[in-house]
C-alpha cells in the first residue's frame, strides 16, 4: 500500500506541475516556473519510489491516466478551459481504464 501512497504523491505533484505551466507564461515568471521544476522533479522521484512494488506499466498508465483528468479539472477551474462531449467521453474512457486495472488486474499487485 505504501507504493500506491508514493503514486499518488507524484501524480499529485505532476499535476500541480503541469498545471502550472500555463502560469509560467513561456518560463518568463520565476515563481510559476519554480513550481513547474520542483513539481516534476518530486513527480519523479516518488513514481521511483512507487516502481519498488508496482510494475512500470501499471505504474504509468496510473500516473498518466488520473493525471489526465485531475489536469483536465483544473484546466477548468484555474483557467476556465471547457471540454466538450467528446473529451469528456474520452476522459470518462480514460477513467475507467484506470478503474479496471485497479479492480481487476492482478498485475497491479495489491
């Protein structure tokens, strides 16, 4: 279970990261950009963390499947971005491919 706190702690750090990016308006603003690079450097050296106990590829699709959606959720809170049926579906799709490896894989190995 401690592997899972490690992905969830880079997930988190690489969405603040990633939603970052946007506030950093092409690296010109120290602050923002600081956020960015200590946001994806903790991003990583947890998800190493992480790799100790969950293979790589579930690791990943993890990672990068509840990323998509936490960044899609504060693209539209922070910055107002809306998403349309399609990308909603598509996220929604995203969602419950990480819920099926979650629930019924047993390569995630809880």
């Amino acid at each position: 279970m401690k592997a899972y706190a490690f992905l969830a702690v880079a997930i988190l750090a690489e969405v603040i990261a990633t939603s970052s990016l946007k506030a950093t308006a092409e690296f010109t603003r120290l602050w923002p950009s600081v956020l960015v690079a200590a946001g994806y450097v903790t991003a990583f050296y947890f998800l190493t963390l992480s790799l100790r106990s969950i293979p790589i590829g579930i690791a990943y699709a993890l990672w990068s499947g509840v990323g998509i959606i936490l960044v899609a959720i504060a693209g539209y809170v922070l910055y107002q971005q809306k998403l349309d049926p399609a990308a909603i579906a598509g996220i929604a799709m995203i969602l419950g491919g990480c819920l099926v490896i979650n629930l019924f894989s047993k390569s995630a190995g809880h």
